[in-house]
C-alpha cells in the first residue's frame, strides 16, 4: 500500500462550480466559493453577508459530525482528526493546520474511534464509494449515507416568499454484499428472499420465529448474523 503521505491529495474544502450549478434556483447565480486549505468559511470575502451567513449555517449538515474525529486510516498508527462530508463523499481531515481529503482506495477502511463500525472504499457501479460496515463477514451488511442539496429560491412576488437553500440528511441506504454481489435490502420481506440463493427457506423460518422484518435496523442485522451463522 502506498504511504499515507501519498494518498492524500491538497483540495479546496468548498462545494465547486462542478458539484453544484446555481445556489439559488432564480436570480443571479451564486457559487459556493474554492477555500485553500486550512482557509475558514468566515475568513472568505463575501459581497452578500446575507448570504455568507447562510453558507455558514448549512455548511455543517454536510457532514456524518460537524466536528473533528479522532480517527485510524487503514494502514497507518496515527491518529487523525476526521471529518466525513456525506454530501461531496469525502473523508476530510487536518494536519499541520491544513485541510486535507484522504484518496479513495478500493478496500481502503477508515475507523472512528469509539465506534464498533467502520467505513470502507467499495467499488459500487464501476465508482469508489464510501461505505458504513456494520457486519464485515462473508454476508456483509453495508450502509450508505445521503445528503441531498435543496435549491434556494427568491422571493418573486409579494404572494410568495424566499426559500433557503439547505442541505438534507435523507434517509440511509442499507446494503446486502454476498460475495461480489451489492444488492439494496428491499422494504418487504418477500423481496429480500430473491437473492439468497439456496438459503430462503432457512431465512423464511428464522424470521418467522422471531418476528424479524428487514425494514428495521436492528432486525436486519439479526438477519444477517444469521446468513453467517448457516
């Protein structure tokens, strides 16, 4: 594995013109600013304080925590302080006084300390994604974090009024891997039978017995210490 100093690469902590189009959806177009690193939201020049302020307000829900956590890289003793961007999908961290985001490396896991998961690089649809693992064995059960970006918009007419722009922590999306295979856990039981191969029937009857639905968290992971256990 390359050394940690090599797979970091210097970014711009900042919501890019590429990842986002206009901040509000009418009016005059505003971008979220390129910060250098170790550069602060409150130290960028604004022409509209107004709309600094709001930069800075939703900035936070970006991220899995607003603050810093300690955190052991795949591979390396160090402790870093560790921030994961759910929205831009990026593990960013300090050190030295500058911001830096860790490389995507496929298998790559990053433990927060504290925590009894961890986060994984996984190649899902031919891109490497960040994944939560709440069961690494052979039937792993993974977890998707989302954060969804809402337009703001102006205010028009004196019969409607403005709407900020926000970021939205949606729902998570759990995953089911068998072997090379990543599948989302469906809603209704009946449809999660469809890729167990030949282990139906068993899952059918353990579910039955005590009273397991994959709609819940805490079922599912039942469920699929189960499929290790058989």
């Amino acid at each position: 594995m390359k050394t940690l100093s090599t797979n970091l690469t210097i970014i711009f902590i900042c919501l890019a013109t590429t990842i986002f189009s206009q901040y509000y959806s009418s009016g005059s177009p505003f971008y979220f600013p390129a910060l250098a690193p170790g550069q602060s939201q409150s130290s960028t020049s604004f022409k509209d304080v107004n709309t600094s302020e709001i930069l800075n307000s939703i900035a936070p829900k970006m991220y899995l925590s607003p603050d810093y956590l300690s955190a052991k890289i795949d591979g390396n003793s160090e402790l870093f302080k560790v921030k994961y961007n759910i929205f831009t999908d990026e593990m960013e961290f300090e050190k030295d006084d500058k911001v830096f985001t860790l490389e995507k490396e496929i298998g790559q896991k990053i433990y927060f300390k504290n925590s009894s998961s961890y986060f994984q690089v996984v190649n899902f649809n031919g891109k490497l994604k960040y994944f939560e693992v709440l069961d690494d064995r052979n039937v792993k059960l993974l977890v998707r974090k989302i954060v969804e970006f809402k337009k703001g918009k102006k205010q028009t007419s004196s019969y409607d009024k403005s709407i900020e722009p926000n970021f939205i922590r949606k729902s998570d999306k759990l995953y089911i891997k068998i072997d090379k295979e990543i599948v989302e856990v469906p809603s209704k039981n009946e449809d999660f039978f469809s890729f167990l191969q030949n282990k139906p029937n068993n899952v059918k009857d353990f579910m039955k017995r005590n009273n397991l639905n994959v709609k819940n968290r805490e079922d599912l992971l039942k469920i699929v210490n189960y499929l290790n256990s058989i």
